[in-house]
C-alpha cells in the first residue's frame, strides 16, 4: 500500500482506543495526553484535565508518529526472508522461516542462551549478558526464551528497565533517585521505544496498537507487527520498561482449564519417591538475575505452573516493586482481579508452619508462596543439607543428622527478606523442600523444618479455585 493510499485510510478512520502516553515533538517538547484521533495531517490529544490539542503528524517524534498512524485492528503481515528478519534484529534468531517448530534448545543455541529450567512441562533459556547486546538499535540487558509441553512460546527482550538498569543496579529500598536521574531513566525509556519502533516500522511497515487486557499494566502501550507467523510486540510501560516479545502470530488466547482439570493436572505432577519424599518437581524456573525481584519471579513461576500466563517483570509493575523488593501485600493486590479473570483466586494462608500443614496444600499438587529470612546461615546449612542428601542410603539415620544440625545463627533479618516456593516434604525426617528464583542449581533445596521455623516470616500465599 502507498503512503498516499495509507493516508487516506487514515483520514477516515475514527480511531476510539485511548491510550494515556508523553508525546515528543521534533524539540524535544512533550505532552501527557491521550490520542483521540488521527487524520492524515494531524493527532488530536486530551490531556487529564480535558483540554484538547491537535498537533501536526510532521512536527512528532518518529515513535509517536508511528504509534499515532497504527492502525487500530488488523495490521497486515509482511513477508520478510528469514535471513532478512536475523540481521535486522541482529540476532541469529531463525534457522527457517518458522521458528515455533524448532527444539527450544536448538534455538537457544543459537542465541548463546544458557539452560534456566527444564522438566517434563517446562523448559527455558535466559541470559543477563555484562556487556548489554545491541538490538534494533537499543540496548538490551536481558534474553530469554520460554517453552511449554515442547514448543517455544516465546522469545522476551527486555531494554531498560527498573531492575536491570545499571545505574540502578545495587540499589536498595533506602535507595532515592534524584529528579535527574529519574529524568535520565525516563529519557532512556523514551529512547529505546523510539529506537525499536522506528526499526520495525521500517522493515515490516506501520504496526498496530495491542490492547493489554487483565488489569496488570494500565499504562502500558503495545504496538504489535507481524511477519510471517512471527509477532513483535514492542511494550512501553511508563517509568517502567521497555520490552520486545515475539510470540506466534496466530496465538489464540490461554482456554481456561475447569477446576477438575486444574486438580487432576495438579495432582498428577505430584512425585513419591523411596525415602519418603513427596515433591513437586515440574515448577518452571525463572532466575531473577541480580535484582530485587524475588517477589515477582516467584509469582510468575507459580502463575505458569497452574497454567496462567505471567512475566515477572510485568508483575514487578502491577505489584509495585522497588529496589528493596516487593511486599507480598501489594503483590496479591496487583495480581488479584488478573488471577480472577483466569477463573482463579489468590488467597494468603494462615496455618501453624509444619509438616502436616504443608502437607495439605502439597498433596493437592499446590505449591505454597512462602515469605522467609533468607540468611547467609540459612542459606549455607540448606545448600549442605541438599548437596549431603543426595548420597543418603539410611533415612532413620538421616534423620538424626538434620535434627543435629545446628539453627542457634537462624533468626529474622529484615535485609534479607525473600520469597521462594515450598514443594515438597518428608515427614519421616522432618523436612521440607523449596525452590529458589536463581537458576537451575537452586531448583530443589532441603532443609530441616526447626530450621525453617527460625527464618520464617509466616507469609504463605496459595492459588485456589
């Protein structure tokens, strides 16, 4: 379609989407404002107190130019050679022209993506390079890759952002950004968006605006292309992030599974083995990466599990994470009318913390969001206790040697509030098992339940139907 022709469609479309957003022109100058409308010349926006401006499509930055003329439904896809598609994200993304038949790990490979998690459901690949990798044009300071049941499901980049930004690296929640940095920040957010937007714009024509639905992210803008079966979804959400998701063009929306169903998938994923463990071993794991993001990944993996959609930097937003991390409170209120529209609850549990406790939740298949002290001491005597249990032949035995361990260094320590999955128990040697956000070598820790005790916050969150 020409730019003539493209234009004149614009001119009669009634563009109803409103869309808070800063809007820059060529100067530098910005506006707060919805869009209420396009014409082939201009954009009429209203500002939150209701006065309304029309500006000039020629005189706005090249992103909000491309944003403002998106059309509202059905972008066309493009046809672009595979080849093609690689060296304008500069990545070795596609070995074909179809990427989502391809082994995850063979595509992981390609983008030199180490293993995160891998079970018999789930399987993904993620990479927080030190150098950040040039993408479109902007920096990118996050990779990852996500499989489910076999197929890739998506590829994320995330740009700048409130956790891996470096200049906010290592802050903590004592932490406070000057009005210069947080212009630097918002600067960079602005920067990146342009940078991607004007890159695909170029390459695969003008995209659409994605509408966001769940309540997680209201100020979030979406602007969708497509080629050949492949969707990118540029995302910029204000003070937030900036991200790239390409996900299958044709992805229908996540059916809901009735109650019966969630409890027998649940249930099945539930495993006995000799000694008396009972584990749930098939949770997806999310390695947070360096930041205080504990809450989010740790939500994010239970959300995934239970069959429900969930990025956890997208959950960073919506539960209002800072630099000194996520309250659980905030969290389950961000999260709450998402999890309901899925057709489930979230619900905070009250219970005396032991083994049988554990046990009711766990013998259903349901993990169990629990908030701890996660001490240098508790830490080390977890990763002993693991690493020693692995060689266990006598159980009665090994019983005295976790009651023998030594808990007068456990207690509470507010720097050090975490949030980890509990999943799975022994009742026969008094133990519990849990599941940390760092990585796959922390997939599955033990730990004595007296020990346990001594760093609880007795925070524990669980999903319910």
């Amino acid at each position: 379609m020409s730019i003539a022709a493209r234009l004149l469609i614009l001119a009669l479309l009634a563009v109803t989407p409103a869309f808070a957003r800063t809007w820059t022109d060529l100067q530098g100058r910005t506006l707060e404002a919805d869009l209420v409308k396009t014409t082939a010349t201009t954009v009429t926006l209203r500002r939150e107190d209701g006065r309304m401006f029309d500006l000039a499509l020629a005189q706005l930055s090249a992103a909000d130019r491309a944003f403002a003329t998106g059309p509202s439904t059905g972008a066309s896809a493009a046809t672009v050679p595979f080849a093609d598609l690689n060296a304008m994200l500069g990545l070795d993304l596609l070995a074909d022209d179809n990427l989502w038949d391809d082994e995850p790990a063979a595509a992981a490979r390609r983008l030199h993506l180490p293993l995160e998690g891998k079970n018999l459901h789930f399987e993904s690949y993620r990479a927080y390079p030190k150098k950040p990798i040039s993408v479109l044009g902007a920096p990118a300071y996050m990779l990852s890759l996500q499989s489910s049941e076999g197929h890739i499901t998506a590829v994320t980049l995330m740009f700048a952002n409130r956790g891996d930004y470096p200049p906010f690296l290592g802050r903590d929640s004592h932490s406070f950004l000057s009005k210069a940095e947080l212009k630097e920040f918002d600067q960079a957010l602005k920067t990146d968006f342009d940078s991607l937007t004007v890159a695909l714009t170029a390459k695969l024509g003008a995209p659409k605006r994605e509408t966001v639905v769940g309540g997680l992210e209201p100020n979030r803008h979406v602007l969708r292309w497509e080629a050949d079966g492949h969707a990118f979804l540029v995302s910029h959400d204000a003070e937030q992030m900036v991200s790239l998701k390409i996900v299958p063009a044709d992805r229908n929306g996540t059916s809901h599974l009735s109650d019966e169903q969630v409890r027998r998938m649940l249930k099945e994923r539930l495993t006995k083995r000799p000694g008396g463990d009972v584990i749930i071993d098939q949770v997806p794991m999310v390695s947070q990466g360096p930041k205080g993001y504990c809450v989010p990944a740790t939500f994010e993996r239970y959300l995934r599990y239970v069959g429900i959609p969930a990025d956890m930097y997208e959950l960073a937003e919506g539960g209002g994470t800072g630099f000194g991390g996520t309250s659980f409170e905030a969290m389950a209120a961000g999260l709450d009318r998402y999890v309901r529209r899925q057709g489930r609850h979230l619900d905070k549990a009250t219970f005396k913390f032991n083994i049988n406790s554990i046990a009711r939740y766990l013998d259903e298949g349901r993990p169990i969001i629990w908030g701890l002290y996660s001490t240098k001491a508790f830490n080390e005597l977890s990763s002993a206790l693991t690493e020693a249990r692995g060689q266990v032949a006598d159980w009665p035995k090994w019983k005295k040697t976790v009651a023998a361990s030594d808990t007068s260094q456990l207690g509470p320590d507010r720097e050090s509030a975490h949030a980890c999955l509990i999943i799975g128990y022994n009742r026969a040697t008094n133990e519990i098992a849990f599941t940390d956000s760092w990585g796959p070598a922390f997939a599955e820790r033990w730990v004595g339940i007296d020990a346990a005790q001594k760093v609880s916050q007795d925070q524990f969150w669980v999903i319910s139907w």
